[in-house]
C-alpha cells in the first residue's frame, strides 16, 4: 500500500542484532568505561598545559574518531592501531606468500635463539590479525615483541619477573596499543604494569587490556589520588597514567622501565624527563628499543646520550636486522637499538 513502511529484512534484523550484541559485549563496555577516563584526563592534561611534541600532535589528530567508536570498530580494534604502528591487516592476507615466508623465516631465527616458552602469538579477538603459522598468528608487532623479550632475556632482567614470588612493578613509557603489556603480563603474571601514554592511546590499550585480562584489576589516574593508587599499588594489574602525571608517578618500589619506539619521537627535555624519574625513583633497570632520532624530529639530538647520563648502556644484539626489517633486507647506522641501561650509582 501507497504510504506503508516496509518491514526491515532478514540481513537487516540479522545485522541490527549483531550490532545490538556487540553492544552489550565486555570489549564496548571496556570501551564506553575507558571513554570516560580519556575525557577526564583529556581536560585536565589541557589544564596543565601539557602539549605534546609536533610530530605526537599530527598523530593524535589522525584517530580523533576513536572517540566515538561504533561497537563494529571496537570488535575489530587491532585493524585500527595501524595509527599507532603502520601495520595494516591488509598486508596479511592469505594469498601474500612471499611476506609470509619472509616472516616465517625471521620467526624461526628469533625462535633458534630463544629459550623455551619465550614467544606469545598475536591474540585472536578484537580483530587480531597476522600470518597463520602453525596454528597462531604472528606480524611484526609480534616478532618485535619476541625480540624485546630476548633482548631482556640476554640481559639477565627478564628472568627476575618470571615466576617471582615477590610482585614487582614495572612501568613503560608509551605502551602504544597494549601489545607488549600483554606479552609481558601473559609470561609474568605476578607483575603491576603501570602505562604512562597520551590520553587518548588508551582507548586502544586500556580497551585491549581490560578484554584481554577480563579478571585484571584496573586502576586510573583520577579515580582516585595517585597516593592512594601507589598506596595498593600491589592490589592492581594495570594502572594508566597520563603523560602530564610524571611528578605524580611515586611507587614504593620501581623494579622495569619500559621505552619502545617512541623516545626518538620526543623533545630533548621530555625523555630527560622520564629517564631521570626512573633514576630518582631507583629503577635498577631501563630497556629502550629506538633509534637515537627519528629524522624528522628535530626535537632532540641522541636518545642514547640522554639514557647514558643516568644509566649505564649495554646493547643487546639479537639479529643482524631490525625489528621491522626482514633478514633478507640490509641494516643501516641509524636503525632501532635493543639498549638495556643499568643504574648508575653517582651521577
């Protein structure tokens, strides 16, 4: 009849019930709950006046939108962290033989010089992504990670976490969208992991995290003072911190300091800031993978300088190529260094 509505389709119903599902699933929960926090930290960075380098402040505008996420984007959160790291899913399709078998070989150098139960493959849900290697998952996020925990291995630091009896506190600067937080919490348990990060990057690893850990106990900054957070610090799994707390940031006890990929991306004086804070608050070690300065920042001069004016640096060397190169691929000066700094005694 002239006039009447017709009523929705099949895929239509299907698709609105999908929709509604995803809704009410703990990943969009975790989301909307994350949302909240962000936006409260958000405002009071800008009170602050906390403002980040030229290059963060281009990044940070590019995914502006994740802050009104649909529950389609948060249940395939992982194809949307290639703002945070280049990797997009579409370069692991299956037919991309080639890259594969390039990553394959890469995976099994890595895994010749690691020790047993050392690699965590890619997660699955929330849109996990990556080659299909003996039954899991694996990218380059994942192959870095594996060389980050080999690297601490070798340096004689990773095997104080694994299987301690004693919680300790690790705390890393730019936890970008959760993924090394998860290895690192899968392999040691008995660990609180403290994330110091823009805002608004926990829409990505606070939201991953909290899903990933559905038992995690989960603290942020603002909740509650962060006295009172470091107070029950032994009570939490995860703490999230925003960039602009630095001064804020007073455990009891600092045992891991974690940098990757984002020191070179800093001004000269916010990384003195933070490896000076790891020194004052006695962390014994600070693992940095970076190059000494991106190219186009010319913020700062040489990560390593600064991290050598607090600790002594030892590099690690785990392949002859980068994390992000494949082993067929030639290695440059100015390529990522595994560096693990040990405390100095005097300055």
């Amino acid at each position: 009849m002239p006039g009447e509505i017709a009523a929705p389709s099949t895929a239509v119903r299907d698709f609105q019930a999908r929709l509604s599902a995803l809704a009410d699933a703990p990943a969009y929960r975790h989301y909307r709950y994350v949302r909240e926090r962000v936006l409260e930290m958000r405002a009071a960075a800008e009170a602050a006046g906390g403002r980040p380098s030229a290059y963060w402040a281009e990044e940070l505008s590019n995914f502006e939108y994740m802050l009104d996420a649909s529950p389609l984007i948060i249940d395939r959160l992982r194809h949307h962290s290639y703002h945070l790291t280049g990797l997009r899913v579409y370069d692991y399709r299956t037919h991309r033989d080639r890259p594969r078998q390039r990553l394959v070989e890469k995976l099994r150098a890595l895994q010749a010089l690691a020790p047993s139960g050392l690699l965590v493959p890619e997660w699955r849900l929330l849109g996990g992504f990556g080659f299909d290697v003996d039954g899991e998952l694996y990218n380059i996020d994942t192959l870095k990670f594996f060389e980050v925990l080999l690297a601490l291995d070798r340096g004689a630091v990773l095997p104080e976490f694994r299987g301690n009896a004693e919680r300790r506190l690790v705390w890393e600067i730019g936890a970008g969208w959760g993924g090394f937080p998860y290895q690192f919490k899968t392999l040691c348990p008995n660990v609180t992991y403290v994330i110091t990060d823009f805002p608004e990057l926990f829409l990505f690893s606070a939201t991953y995290l909290m899903t990933a850990f559905p038992e995690a106990r989960v603290g942020f900054w603002g909740e509650e003072t962060s006295e009172r957070l470091f107070e029950h610090w032994q009570d939490y799994d995860f703490l999230f911190m925003p960039h602009t707390a630095l001064t804020e940031l007073a455990p009891p006890r600092l045992d891991l300091t974690v940098n990757m990929v984002s020191f070179q991306e800093m001004t000269h004086e916010q990384v003195a800031a933070y490896v000076e804070r790891a020194y004052r608050l006695e962390c014994p070690f600070l693992y940095s993978l970076n190059r000494d300065r991106s190219g186009y920042n010319p913020e700062i001069e040489s990560v390593s300088e600064i991290i050598a004016r607090f600790y002594w640096p030892r590099e690690i060397s785990i392949l002859p190529v980068p994390y992000q190169k494949m082993l067929d691929e030639q290695p440059s000066a100015s390529d990522y260094k595994h560096v693990i700094g040990w405390r100095r005694v005097k300055l």
